[in-house]
C-alpha cells in the first residue's frame, strides 16, 4: 500500500477502487487533503491556533492560481491534478470551512454541524465529482453532508454533538440519490454506507472491513443502488 492510500480511512481507499481508474490519484490526493485537515482539528487545543492552521491551507490552496507551491507533497500534488482537470482551486476551499466549524465549543451547536456538513460534506462530494470529470446530480450535496454528519456522530467524543449529527444524517437520508452512474459509485459507496450506519444509529458503531459492509459495496458496485 502507498503511503497517499495509507493516509485515508479503509472505507475510502475501497471507494477509489470504484472510480474510474484516470480519477483513482485525484481522489486519494482530495481526501489526503480532507485527512490532513481533520488532523489539525484533532490536534487543536486552542481554537484560535486552529483557526491560523487552516488558514494557512485556505491560504496555500488560493495561491496555486498565482505560482508554484510551498514545498508540500500534497500542494504540489494538487498543482498538478488542478489545471489538467480545468479545476480552480477554490473548489477545494469549502473542506476548509467545514473543519473550521469543528472548533467551536462542544457541544457543537446545530448551525455548527450544518456548515460543518455543507462544507465538508457536499463540498468534498462537489470537488470529487470535478476530479471524476463529470456534472454531478443536484442530490449529491444531501449525500455528501449525509457522509460526513455519520463521520462526526462516530468519531466526536462529545454525546450531544453525536446525538445532533446522527439526527441531522436520517433527516437527510431521504434527499440522497437511489441509483448511481458508474462514474460516481466511488461516492455512492460511502453514501450507502452512510445511510446504513445512520439507519442503525449511535449503539451499532460501524466496522470497516467488516463482511457485510463490503457485500454491500460489491452489490452496489454491480448495481449502482
């Protein structure tokens, strides 16, 4: 395994292997970038900090447009992928905002989780899309905040903020596509799984390997449902 695949969590590494396979290096930089942003909100212990940390992201990724990048493995990975795929970088800005809103006071607040999601969620859905090359479908926003909402109700050590996430990932689950193209499987993946974890709620904590979800993954890749 490459050190970029070993940088993202095994329920996305299985999804690249879904997409077509010209989009498999975009995607795994995307969600390097996503890991790296959720590690500098992990290890925030003053918000402020935190804040100066992203910013230099934010600030980093809009300068792309202007020169080469910093000596960073995954900036200059996206100077790359960037142009050929005709994509401004601030595309990929709204991942930023969404971790911010990570750093207000717990337990976070619903306003709070709803940037987070919009941000993180439907933005990285939106980039991920532009990396794939195609016009996504308008319901790609409600599953990509459906993702993430999951992704914090399992991963925040705060109940209440769990508790608010998980509710706001079932309120959207009916918005989600039914039935993905080939080209979007990779994201149709971790919506089905999204919707299944947020189905079962709080007291069944997801296992990511485990046999049933990767069925799941296969049937959804034959079927596209």
């Amino acid at each position: 395994m490459s050190a970029e695949a070993a940088a993202v969590d095994p329920e996305r590494r299985l999804a690249v292997a879904y997409a077509p396979e010209r989009a498999r290096g975009a995607l795994l930089a995307l969600w390097r970038l996503d890991a790296t942003l959720a590690d500098v909100v992990r290890t925030t212990t003053e918000p402020t900090i935190g804040r100066m940390r992203l910013t230099w992201w934010y600030d980093a990724l809009l300068a792309l447009d202007d020169g080469p990048p910093p000596p960073e493995p995954l900036l200059a990975a996206f100077a790359d992928i960037l142009p050929e795929r005709g994509i401004p970088p601030a595309r990929l800005t709204p991942l930023i905002d969404g971790w911010e809103a990570l750093l207000d006071p717990l337990p976070l607040k619903p306003d709070a989780i709803d940037d987070y999601a919009r941000g993180r969620g439907a933005g990285q859905f939106r980039a991920a899309a532009a990396l794939i090359g195609v016009d996504p479908p308008e319901a790609i926003d409600a599953a990509g905040r459906l993702w993430a909402l999951v992704d914090l109700a399992f991963h925040i050590s705060d109940p209440v903020t769990a508790e608010r996430a998980i509710a706001a990932a079932r309120a959207v689950a009916g918005q989600v596509p039914r039935r993905w193209p080939p080209t979007l499987r990779a994201l149709g993946l971790l919506t089905v799984l999204a919707c299944r974890d947020a189905r079962a709620g709080l007291a069944r904590r997801p296992r990511p390997g485990a046999p049933g979800r990767v069925l799941r993954g296969l049937w959804h890749a034959m079927s596209g449902v």
